[in-house]
C-alpha cells in the first residue's frame, strides 16, 4: 500500500504539468520514458543471447 | 553539464508512426496509461493501448501488410489471418512491435461493444499533448480508471488527468460512462 506522501507527489507533479507547458514537463519525465524502454530493450538483448533466454522471453511476453 | 532534450519520446514516435499506418485503414482511439503519460504523468509502460472500430479480415489484411511495410511485427503470428480468426475476432489483443525490438508494444483490439463503439465516436485530439493522436475523451479515461481498472496506478492516473483538466471536466459525463461500465463490463 503506498502511503499518504506517494499521493501526495502524483498531486504536486499534476500541478506541475497543469501550470508549465510541455516543453518544460517534458525535459523530466521524457528522459525517464526513454530510458525504460532503452534499458528493458537493452536487457532483453542480452537475455537472448544466453542459453534459454528466447524460451524466458516467450515466457515474460506469455507467448508459450 | 547540458543534455539533450527531445520534444518526443521513444512512446510518442512509436505511437504516432503506427498511427499514421492505421489511421489510413480504420477509425482507432488511443486509450488508458498512454493517455495520462502523454499529458505529463511520470511513469512507465511498457505497451500502448489502442481500440479500432471493427474492420472486416479483408481490411485488416491490408492493414497488417501496411504495418509490417511500415517496419511492424505482430507478436502473436506473422499470418493475418491467424491474427484476425484467432485473437480479433475473439475479442482477444494482439501486440505490435517494431521490428527487432521488444518494447514498446502496441497492444491492438477491435471494439467490442457499445461502449467501444461510444469511445471511438467522441474520440477527441487532445492539444496539451502536443500529439496529432486521436485519444478516448478524457472522461472517458477517468471513468474506466475509476470504475473498472482500479489499481493504484490507475487511481494514480485518473487523479493526474482530475488535476490537469480540473477546469473543463464533465463530471456528469462520467458518472453516465460508469453506468455504462458497470452495465456492460462488470454486470
């Protein structure tokens, strides 16, 4: 369960987004979008390339 | 020590080149995390969400074809009619990727009831998204966060966007869109 200061954080950063245009917003959180999705990429890579990792992948990804 | 800093992110590019394929094949709605991420909530996906309207196979063949020209790849098969027979058509999502990558994924589903069908015609571009994306109304979003999903992320979510569009909801909207809801999906 998160607590009171978690819910307090998505209302501090709505007001953020609410009272600056994207082109601010966007500086913190589009580097942080991006590098989920570079590092998930990037580990995945590697997970394939080892003995079993396209058959744990099939899994992650409920293919099998 | 300055950064670069780009106006799009990899789920923007991602979403707005497999839109600019679909777009010339069926009406479709943007819906869910994507939504509150695209309007500034800070937090990660993996997939974006996306409901057509319902497509004959033939349409959706040229469709996939398109897709896979556009440098796409389903998860689930490389054959449209397996994907169309076996997943659409039976109400079940299928995943694209762009080709040789795993993430993110364009999780893909044709609409499958009034509500769907709702969702698609007041489908709204949202200008503070800076996206030329047609999304489920923002009502719309709030409601089935509230009413349906539920986790904390969803709740997360549908406070962000109670906060951003604070000024023009449609309160009474929502609670028609939850009746729908509890009609139709959870009754």
């Amino acid at each position: 369960m998160r607590d009171r200061t978690h819910s307090e954080q998505v209302i501090r950063w709505a007001e953020f987004v609410k009272t600056h245009p994207r082109s601010i917003w966007i500086r913190e959180v589009g580097p942080l979008i991006d590098a989920q999705i570079i590092m998930a990429n990037t580990f995945y890579e590697r997970l394939s390339k080892t003995e079993g990792g396209v058959e744990k992948i099939r899994k992650l990804r409920k293919l099998d | 020590m300055d950064r670069e800093v780009k106006e799009r992110t990899i789920l923007d590019t991602f979403a707005e080149d497999f839109v600019n394929v679909v777009e010339k094949h069926a009406k479709y709605i943007i819906v869910s995390g994507f939504v509150a991420i695209a309007h500034g909530r800070s937090r990660g996906t993996e997939d974006v969400d996306m409901i057509i309207e319902r497509i004959k196979k033939e349409a959706f063949i040229k469709m996939h074809n398109d897709l896979l020209l556009a440098g796409f790849e389903c998860i689930q098969s490389e054959y449209p009619e397996v994907i169309y027979d076996d997943y659409l058509k039976d109400k079940t999502s299928v995943r694209y990727v762009r080709k040789g990558h795993f993430i993110p994924e364009m999780e893909l589903k044709l609409a499958k009831d009034e509500l769907d069908d709702y969702q698609i015609k007041t489908r709204k571009k949202l200008p503070l998204t800076g996206l030329d994306l047609y999304f489920s109304s923002i009502e719309m979003n709030i409601a089935f966060k509230e009413e349906l999903l539920k986790s904390e992320k969803d709740m997360d979510d549908a406070k962000h966007l109670r906060i951003i569009y604070s000024d023009v909801l449609d309160e009474n909207e929502i609670t028609r869109i939850k009746a729908k809801i509890r009609r139709l999906r959870l009754s």
